[in-house]
C-alpha cells in the first residue's frame, strides 16, 4: 500500500509525455478478445458496446498494446496532453454517438475499480491521473452539460416510446452493458427481460428489484421459443444485441404475428442503413435512426457541447504544465481509489 501510494504521489509531478492511450472505434465483434483479459502486457482496459481503449505507461508498452488490437485502419493513437484530452472527452460523453451521454462515465469508473483489483502496478502509477480525470469530467459535465437534459440511450428508448409504453409489457432483448444502462428508464406495465443466457437475466432482475422493488420484472426462459412467443406477446420491444441473421427473421415474423397491431421496436444494435429483415417494419426504431434524430438538436445544445469540447482541451493543456486546476467535488469521488 505505502509503494502504491508513494507512486501515486510522485506521478503528480511527472509530466504527461509518458501516457498513451489506443482508441479503437468499432463494435465487439464475436470471437474477438476482450482488450487486457488474456494480456500479459501491463495498460488499462477499458470496453464498451462503441469502442476499446487502452491506457498506457511509455512507449514500449503502446508498441505491445497495439499487437493486440485489431488491425482495421479505426485504431486511433493519442500521446501526452492529447491522451488526457481524449479520455476526458471520452469519459464526459463527448466521444460518444450518443454525445454527452451519461452511462459512460460510470462504466469507466468500473473499469477502473476492475483494473485495481487486478492489483496491477500501472494501477498505482495511473490513479493520480484517474482522479483529476474523475473530477474534471465531472466539472466539465457541471458547467457545460448539466442542462442539455438527459442524454443517455435509456431516456432516449422512453422518449420515443412516449404513451405508447402504456398498454402492455416491454420485452427487453439482451441482459449485457447497453441492457443494464437502458432498463432503468424503460416504462410500461411490467417489464420482461430475455437473454440467451438465463442467470444474466435473472442478476439484471435482481439489480432492478433493488432500485424499484415496486416495479413488475419477469425473466423469460432461455431458448427461442420462449423468446418468440414473448414477441408475439409484447407491447414494445427493445433490442440490446447486435443483428442476427440465424434468429432475426423469426423475430420479424413473431412481431407481425401479435394481434395487437400498436407498438414499436427499437432496435440499439442496427446502424443507420438497418438491416433485413428489420427493414419491413414500419415500427422500427434503430441506432443509426436514433443517431440522426439526435443530429436535429438545437443550436444551444451543439454550442454547449463545443464549449466542452474546448474545456478538454484546456484542461488537458492546464494537467501538462502541472496546473491543480480544480479539486475533488465529494469524498464519493474517491471511492475508487480506496483499496489502494
């Protein structure tokens, strides 16, 4: 603990030059490792449903990280004050499609607390740095975001759900991050959750029973049969899994198969070209769609999220010259660094 904290003190006098950050910007695609689980090189992970990110102490440990990434021409590399700009931007929602999400700055916090229990040297080395990152995102999201409303993928679903949500239950379709971020905010009369593994779904029932103990959650086997027939029986369908060829088009057909005709389908695992069979469905709400109606934002929202985006910047020129810009906003804010 004394050697942890000893290297914790004196990164704050260290100059940024020596961070690395990789930035990989495309979905997780099936077979493809999570960044630093099977790794022997020592960075921080971070993965997420839009992107993987590795934190890195020097260069020679970039050169190995970079190994282990894909090789796909969307791998971004940033260095000293512009690692620290990037993972500003990042964790203060800036870097999102959805921009100025919330979700983010938790899951980055996550991962962090993950990568301490890994008890990893770079853990001590990184934790001054994650903690002026931790307070100025949170200074950032203060002074330029707080009043841009919410913006997360769950309050978007419930918006374009609107009164619709009322006349029966929400499927939920995946149990995994964007499922767990997106449940909170889904209304209706009772919630269902399916996903091919069972015991996921029934962990994410659990977690909601803990914030609304009140609110009506019902696990649906696993398999496709219960999973279909939970379509044809649904209100509203919310999809948190990337397309699937071998059972989207039974999905389709068991959509179209409900007698009541209202409803809608919104589909967080489609890009803005969709996708067949998803297509044919009038009630179809994808990503990519999501994406563009959020493109129509007021004037005001896109001059806030500027003037963020400048705030990174200048906050990242002020950490490089040593600068204490600001400080910590709650004790809740160094949680993470507790078992340090």
């Amino acid at each position: 603990m004394t050697n942890c904290l000893t290297a914790a003190i004196s990164l704050q006098i260290v100059e940024l030059r020596d961070l690395k950050v990789l930035n990989w910007r495309g979905a997780r695609a099936p077979g493809v490792a999570t960044a630093g689980v099977h790794s022997d090189v020592d960075y921080f992970p971070i993965d997420t449903c839009q992107r993987r990110v590795a934190v890195c102490n020097g260069a020679e440990t970039l050169a190995l990280a970079r190994q282990e990434f894909p090789h796909d021409g969307a791998l971004e590399t940033f260095e000293g004050a512009e690692a620290y700009a990037f993972l500003l931007r990042f964790a203060a929602g800036l870097e999102s499609k959805l921009v100025a999400e919330t979700e983010i700055f938790g899951q980055i916090k996550t991962a962090w607390q993950q990568f301490l229990e890994r008890h990893s040297p770079l853990g001590c080395h990184l934790s001054a740095w994650m903690q002026r990152l931790f307070q100025d995102a949170k200074e950032i999201r203060s002074q330029h975001l707080s009043k841009l409303g919410s913006a997360s993928y769950g309050s978007q679903a419930r918006r374009l759900l609107g009164d619709q949500a009322a006349g029966g239950p929400t499927l939920l379709v995946g149990a995994g991050q964007l499922a767990q971020s997106v449940a909170p905010w889904l209304p209706g009369s009772e919630l269902w959750i399916w996903n091919r593994s069972r015991d996921r779904a029934v962990e994410l029932a659990r977690e909601l029973a803990k914030r609304d103990p009140n609110r009506p959650v019902r696990v649906i086997d696993a398999g496709s049969e219960a999973e279909l027939a939970a379509w044809r029986a649904a209100r509203n369908v919310i999809v948190c899994v990337p397309a699937d060829a071998a059972h989207d088009t039974a999905r389709v057909a068991a959509w179209n198969q409900r007698s009541d005709r209202a409803g809608r389908v919104i589909h967080l695992g489609l890009g803005a070209a969709g996708g067949a069979p998803w297509n044919a469905l009038a009630e179809l709400v994808s990503l990519g769609a999501l994406f563009e109606m959020l493109q129509t934002q007021s004037e005001q929202r896109r001059r806030h999220i500027e003037r963020a985006g400048r705030a990174c910047q200048e906050k990242a020129m002020l950490r490089s010259l040593g600068a204490n810009s600001s400080h910590p906003h709650s004790w809740e804010d160094l949680a993470a660094f507790d078992s340090l």
